[in-house]
C-alpha cells in the first residue's frame, strides 16, 4: 500500500479527491463513488485534513492501502518536487497519464495553496456523432442528454459499465445500450473493435465469457468451461448482426462468422 515514507526527503504532494455529491451540512465531499459498494448508506464520509498533517496515516490524503479505503475511493496522488523555496510545485507535479475518473466534484487537499485554475477535460474515444433527437418537453430532452452524457462517459476504448471502479466492458450492457449509440454515433470502428475484443479471448472450446476478457465473472450461472452468462457471451453475435444490418460490412462478417459458429457448436 502507499505510505508516507515513500517520499524523498525533497519531495510533498497533494490528492485529489472525486465524488458525485457533497455533504449537506459540511459540504464534504460524500463517497457514494462505488457502484453497490453502499458507502453513501451510513458509511464513511470524506474529510478534509489540515494543512500540515500529511503525515498522519490513513484517511484519503494517503490512505494505508487500496484495501481500506483506496479500492473504494476515486483519488489522485499528486508528487510535488520542492524545488521553489521547500514548497511543492504544482507545475512540476509527478502525476500518470493514464488514468480517468467521472465526478461532479473534486476537492484538492492537504495543500495550503491549491491551485485556483483546475480544470476537468471531458473526452472519449473518437467518432462521427451524426444522430439527435428534441422536444418540445425539457424533461425529455434533458433524459436525452442524460442519456448521451451517460454515454459519452462510457466509451473510451472499450464500452464500459461505468467509467469510476470498474470500466469493464459486460456484454449485457452492450446488448441493451448498443441501438442508441448506433443512432448517436458512427460506431463502424468502434464496435468491430468491441466484437475482436471477444473474439481474442475466445476459449479452445469455442466458448465466449460474458465480458471482453475472461474474470471468472457468472461462470455459476451460464455453463462454466469458461463461459459466461449466455446472454451476455452472446454480445459478440449480436453486435456482428447489427454491425452488418447498420454498416453492410461483409468484410468484417467474413472475418468473424466463424467464431460465432464456434460458440454455437459450443452452446
């Protein structure tokens, strides 16, 4: 797990804490951040240290490990190099690249001066959006905006079942939510790209898992030997149909249909 004395001698840092909603009374930063997790039911609430307790273990500054509060908590672990006077400096922040969260709130802490100009870039994989839809009822355009931002959140290289803790691609989501991405989206590239991710992880007995890589996930329920729930094993077929009925790539069916034959045979 993380640890302060992790830190070189030269060196501080700063965290970034997400959430969806903030305390009513303290304006804290609640940790309803997990799907089923329950946090938000009478369980931890997120509060801020003072300035000058970095060091105290524990809490989501610098949590013990991921067990206790990291693998619950949407976070980002900032290293300040002090170069300007002992202070840590914010332009010259070690930080990844590589990670992503969804929020309506951030707060930075354990930081005397945080920096007045953070901003949040919101981004996704990159594709034609051709379709829309209004009203003359805002409560439905706003579903439809709700509907297309849930989305947007949810397509960054894989189509995921929710872009905060797991970001996995399952195939019932895929099944149920692929219709109205077609309508938004030219999603040609991307959904081939979602049907090969089922197609690597393909068992020897032509079995297919319910999700695009194989977690052991629902194995109980669908008829093991690696595969996952039917339904949702069956999200490589499916999308190969529609991909054909919407886009008339024959290439990519011909590519593909024997897989889908072999999961049939399996079935």
């Amino acid at each position: 797990g993380h640890e302060v004395n992790t830190l070189a001698k030269d060196e501080s840092f700063i965290t970034v804490v997400y959430g969806e909603r903030l305390e009513m009374f303290t304006h804290d930063i609640n940790l309803p951040l997990v799907a089923g997790m329950g946090l938000h039911d009478g369980g931890g609430r997120h509060k801020s240290k003072k300035t000058g307790d970095p060091e105290m273990k524990g809490g989501p500054c610098y949590p013990k490990d991921h067990i206790t509060a990291g693998s619950l908590l949407q976070r980002d672990v900032y290293i300040l190099p002090k170069t300007d006077g002992g202070k840590g400096s914010f332009s010259g922040a070690r930080q990844s690249h590589f990670t992503t969260h969804a929020f309506r709130f951030a707060e930075i802490c354990c930081s005397e001066e945080p920096p007045s100009d953070a901003t949040a870039l919101a981004y996704r994989s990159s594709f034609k959006e051709w379709g829309d839809f209004s009203s003359s009822n805002v409560r439905i355009n706003g579903g439809y905006e709700l509907v297309k931002n849930a989305m947007n959140a949810n397509l960054l290289g894989v189509q995921s079942d929710c872009p905060h803790r797991e970001k996995i691609q399952y195939g019932g989501d895929i099944l149920a939510d692929s219709p109205a991405a077609m309508h938004l989206y030219d999603m040609s590239a991307f959904y081939r790209k979602v049907v090969l991710d089922w197609a690597d992880q393909q068992w020897e007995n032509g079995a297919y898992a319910g999700t695009s890589y194989w977690l052991m996930l629902n194995d109980q329920t669908g008829i093991g030997n690696g595969s996952g729930e039917t339904v949702w094993a069956s999200a490589p077929v499916v999308m190969t149909a529609r991909h054909m009925q919407h886009y008339g790539d024959r290439e990519f069916l011909k590519r593909t249909v024997d897989k889908h034959i072999k999961w049939l045979g399996f079935l």
